[in-house]
C-alpha cells in the first residue's frame, strides 16, 4: 500500500496570506495525485487532479506541484471560505486510491 | 448536475447487518465505475470497494473482504452496500463516490453507520 504523508496537521494563516501544504507518497505516483477541501459535515470536494490541474470549479489561486513522491498545494490570497481540511490522495495504485491525512487549514 | 445521494445509515449491534443505498441523477450512471468510501476520525479517509460500470469488476479492501457486497442497479441509478458481520471499527461515514481517471470527482453527502451494543 502506497502511504501519504502530510505536513503540517495543521496550518495557521491570516486571511489574505499564503498557505504552503505538503504531501509525500511513500513510492513513485508520478503524477497521479489529487487535492481535496473538506468543510465540516461536507464530503470532500475534489481541487486538484494530476498534481497541477484544477478541476471545474476551483478557484485560480489553487495551484499543485510535483511529481514522483513530493507534492504541494499553494493557496494564495487565502478566502475566508479556504479554510478547511485538505487532503491529498494518490491514484496510482488503483483500486487501492490512498489518502492522507489531512492538512487543517485555520485562521 | 451530479448528485449521489447516501441513504441507510444507522445504529446497529455488533454482527448485525445494514444496507446502504446511493441515488445517483445528473449523468449517465450506467457509464461510471462508482466506489464507497468511508471516513473515521481515527483512519481518516479510507476506499472500501469498487464496482464497474456494468458489474464486471467488483473489488473490496481487505479489512471488508467476505463481509461487504458492493451492488449497482443501473436501471434504477442505485448503488448498493450490503454490510455484514459489522464490527466497531467498522463504524463510519459512508460516501458513494464517483470514480474517474483522475479521482473521485464528485461524493455524496455520506451517510453515518455507528457499530455499538
């Protein structure tokens, strides 16, 4: 099983500022990785596909980076609405899709 | 617009059995694999099984294996989660969600099973 490692558990930003989030697979995914937002009592929302793409929906200042086993995502100019849990996750391996634990994002 | 919507959930006993269902609208349902995938506090986000658009491949995780059925309708839009032999650890929110070549893009709103005596 391929392990996702977030850091940090928690990140602390001011409205406006910049959020660095990172993500790291325990093997090669290439670029097979997706970032998720979740709300509280919401279902994870997809963000980022193939490690850079925006899905429909998500804002510019959401951008990823990566490939092979290390990964970012850049929220610039964070939204009030930004802030959430975020989660990366590997589709390489399929079915067996893995996730990380989770990046809290708060204010 | 796509909409998956959990319904099923509840509180049953150790070794009881629960059905989930998941109405799928928005899109042609009988095109797409579809996944449950489940959310613990503990485990966070972990993929418990797999269906393919017509049936012929259905996969489970292995702490579910011999337990669950995973199950589609695809004239009614419905997938299905037939949950046997539950244990604790098995308690969870439940998402159907459906599957792409670049991830789950779209969840339902997931529905809570809570394993207790």
């Amino acid at each position: 099983e391929i392990v996702m490692t977030q850091s940090p558990a928690t990140l602390s930003v001011s409205p406006g500022e910049r959020a660095t989030l990172s993500c790291r697979a325990s093997q090669s995914v290439s670029s097979n990785l997706a970032w998720y937002q979740q709300k509280p009592g919401q279902a994870p929302r997809l963000l980022i596909y193939g490690a850079s793409t925006r899905a429909t929906g998500t804002p510019a200042r959401f951008s990823g980076s990566g490939s092979g086993t290390e990964f970012t995502l850049t929220v610039n100019s964070l939204q009030s609405e930004d802030f959430a849990v975020y989660y990366c996750q590997q589709y390489y391996n399929w079915p067996t899709w893995t996730f990380g634990q989770g990046t809290k994002v708060e204010i | 617009e796509v909409e998956l919507v959990e319904s099923g959930g509840g509180l049953v006993q150790p070794g009881g059995s629960l059905r989930l269902s998941c109405a799928a609208s928005g899109f042609t349902f009988s095109s797409y694999g579809m996944n449950w995938v489940r959310q613990t506090p503990g485990k966070g986000l972990e993929w418990v099984s797999y269906i393919g658009s017509r049936s012929d491949t259905i996969l489970y995780a292995d702490s579910v294996k011999g337990r669950f059925t995973i199950s589609r309708d695809n004239a009614k839009n419905s997938l299905y989660l037939q949950m046997n032999s539950l244990r604790d650890e098995d308690t969870a929110v439940y998402y159907c969600a459906r599957a792409t070549i670049h991830g789950y893009d779209n969840w339902g709103q997931g529905t809570l099973v809570t394993v207790s005596s």
